[in-house]
C-alpha cells in the first residue's frame, strides 16, 4: 500500500518544497517543530504531500517515516489534496445504529475511494467523524459543512446527482448495454 | 563516569543475585539464568521501550506487579517472577497479543526460535487465543526485499527492528505508522521495504518473531 496521491508535475513538486521551506525557516530544528511545522504546512497547503513530509525530515533531522508515523497516527493531517467538495459520514453511536456504515459504502462504492482520500478529480473527499451532534438525524452525512439527514444510500446518489456528478451505476449500465 | 558501579545483591525467586546498581531487574534476571518473558527490551536502549508488557515481576512490599525492564535493582530487594498477580498480567498480555497474530508455526519459518513459542511455554500458556476472540490484521506480506520477507501479520510491534534499522541506516527505513490496530511497522509511504533498505538485515536478526524472516537459501550474514 503507498499513499495513494495523484500525480503532481515537477512545477508543482517544487512549489510544495519551496513552501514548506518558507514555512520551516520559521522554525527551529528540533524534534518538537514537527506537529506545529505539520499545521502550519498543511495550512498553507491543504495537505500534506510526500514532498513536504521529506523536506521537513530533512530539515529536523529526523526519519521521514517518523514524520509519516506522526502524520498517519492524527486525524488532522490528511495526505490528500482536499477535494472541491467534503463529505464526511457520521459513524457517531446513532448514526452507527441507523446504519452509518452502509452509508459509508454507498458513498465509498459511489466515489471508488477509501475514507481519507480524495477522487482522481479532486471534486469530493471522503472521510468518517465520530459524530455531529445531530443524532436524531441520523444517519447523517456532512456535505461541503451542511449535515444532511437519513443518508441512506439512494440519497447518496441523490446528492451525487446534485452535483451533476453521474450515478455509477447508470454509467455502467449504459456501457453494458452498448 | 570513572567510578566502577557498585554491585548490589538482591534476592530473586529465593536465590541471592547480584547486579551492578542501575541495571534494570530484567537484565539482572536474565544475567543469573532466570528467564523473564519479554519481547521489546534491548540491552543498548537508552531508556526501555516498557511496550510488550510481558515482564511481570511481583517485589515484595509492592502492592502490585512491575515491568522488569523499567525498575532498576536495588540492595535487598525481594523479587518474584512466578507470583500469581505478576503471571496473570503476562498471561492476558500474551493472550492480548496472540489474538491478532497469524499463527502458523508448522509453516513458520521462526518456527522453534521464535520467541512467542517459548514466552507460551513459560507462562504455560497456549499459542492459540481461548479466551479472546480472534482478530487478524490482514495485512499484505512483503517480498520486495531480495533477502527477507516481512509479514505484518506476525509482527508484536515490540519496534525491536525498528531500533536496530536507526543504528545501521543513519536515516532509519522502518518506523512505526498508523493508529490503533491499524498502527504497524513500516516505511515512509507505506513502501516496499526493498527501495530504501539497505539489506544489512538487521531487522531480522532483530526480530522476536516470523515476521521477519529470511528468504529461502539466504543466511542472515548475507549481503546483497
């Protein structure tokens, strides 16, 4: 398994290392830079390429796995680029109970990527909160910071459709019967 | 750092020991032919790694057990390895860690030098989880390496390999990643081990259990 991040142009590669190195200058080269090294990168950013990771390595003389190590262990760190538009799926208590992880495959099934990653065309990114507060709505889907209520999967290609996103299934259905 | 350590004697599972003052009760266990399970200790390691919670030990005036491997020897002390208490703590560890293990010994090629048959043994024990529900991690085994294969799926995290790879490999390929029952060892990116080893093979030397483990016809003094 590698991250699974799109292919980035030399231009874009060197744009990261140097704004990571902007960002570094700022900061002194020892071990306990990295979590406020990491925020403010991927606040500039929006994530955290593998480019960045290994500038910063490099600069706090640590491994680059430990920096992947610290990366991958917190939920605020993403790897991807964050997509256009944000889905997060509520696998809170209730939303567990009605179901939240159906509504999680419909969405993972529906976009072909894994919570955490982002498509190929960067319009959505997926990932799973503990829970929204807003439990009798369950099972709740937030889109682009907007909970929606009773995502079952049918509503998944509703909001799908919404955003002129085509629905899997019919696309296949359609190349199936060509 | 001129002066000699001074030598304290202890008492351990009734027989008198004796160990230079500041080494931890592991080491001074293991020194007099007294056998303490562990899997994460390493003599070289500044500070102990505290992580297999394997070795249990009972000291007398101490209302519970203690790791052997944090708590220095001190004159007179009164150490049990075999107390009931301390036992029953390795036990659940053991059977804690055996649960998400792919055991496979007959096909295991750490098969008779692996150090989880022989922790079973002491602590009477058997390798397969009663108790616990069995939960396998799944993961993908890795071949990429011309001399080693490293499977997750047996790996205790003890980060054994991942001490000795920072002492031979100045940048260090193998580390810790992920969280909770995802967290493994593994290299930055989760990549192949074989594109940034440098196949000194340490790690396996290292390792307590199968996960690593040489590739067939390969001698662990090899080198690629």
């Amino acid at each position: 398994m590698t991250i699974p991040e799109p292919e980035k142009s030399l231009e874009e590669q060197n744009r990261i290392i140097q704004e990571a190195g902007q960002i570094l200058s700022g900061f002194s080269r020892k071990r306990e830079s990295l979590i406020p090294i990491l925020q403010q990168v991927q606040s500039r950013l929006g994530y955290l390429p593998r480019e960045a990771m290994t500038t910063i390595a490099e600069y706090l003389k640590v491994p680059a796995i430990d920096v992947y190590g610290v990366v991958t262990f917190y939920n605020q760190f993403r790897l991807n680029p964050p997509g256009r538009h944000s889905i997060r799926v509520c696998l809170g208590t209730a939303c567990h109970m009605k179901g939240g992880y159906i509504t999680l495959d419909a969405w993972k099934r529906r976009l072909k990527i894994n919570p955490r990653e982002t498509t190929p065309d960067r319009e959505f990114d997926l990932d799973t909160v503990a829970c929204v507060g807003c439990c009798t709505m369950a099972p709740v889907t937030v889109v682009d910071n907007k909970p929606e209520a009773q995502v079952e999967p049918t509503k998944v290609d509703g909001i799908l459709l919404a955003f002129g996103h085509p629905v899997d299934t019919k696309d296949k259905e359609k190349s199936e019967s060509r | 750092m001129t002066k000699d350590k001074e030598t304290v004697m202890l008492t351990m599972n009734g027989q008198t020991i004796t160990a230079k003052s500041g080494t931890k009760l592991l080491w001074a266990a293991l020194d007099n032919g007294i056998y303490i399970p562990n899997l994460c200790a390493m003599r070289d390691k500044p500070e102990p790694e505290a992580a297999c919670r394997l070795c249990w030990v009972e000291i007398e005036g101490r209302q519970s057990p203690i790791t052997a491997c944090t708590e220095p020897v001190a004159a007179g002390m009164v150490v049990n390895t075999t107390g009931e208490k301390a036992l029953k703590l390795a036990r659940t560890g053991f059977e804690l860690l055996m649960a998400s293990h792919a055991l496979d010994c007959a096909r295991c090629s750490a098969n008779g030098s692996c150090e989880l048959q022989k922790i079973a043994k002491v602590l009477k024990c058997s390798l397969k989880p009663k108790r616990f529900r069995q939960l396998l991690r799944g993961l993908p085994v890795d071949e990429s390496n011309p001399l080693f294969t490293y499977d997750p799926n047996k790996c205790v995290l003890c980060g054994r390999c991942v001490w000795v790879c920072r002492k031979h490999v100045k940048s260090g390929v193998l580390g810790f990643a992920h969280r909770g029952f995802e967290r493994r060892i593994t290299t930055f990116g989760d990549e192949p081990i074989g594109k940034d080893c440098l196949n000194c093979s340490a790690c396996v030397k290292a390792c307590p259990t199968g996960a690593l483990t040489m590739k067939d016809g390969k001698k662990k003094t090899d080198i690629a």
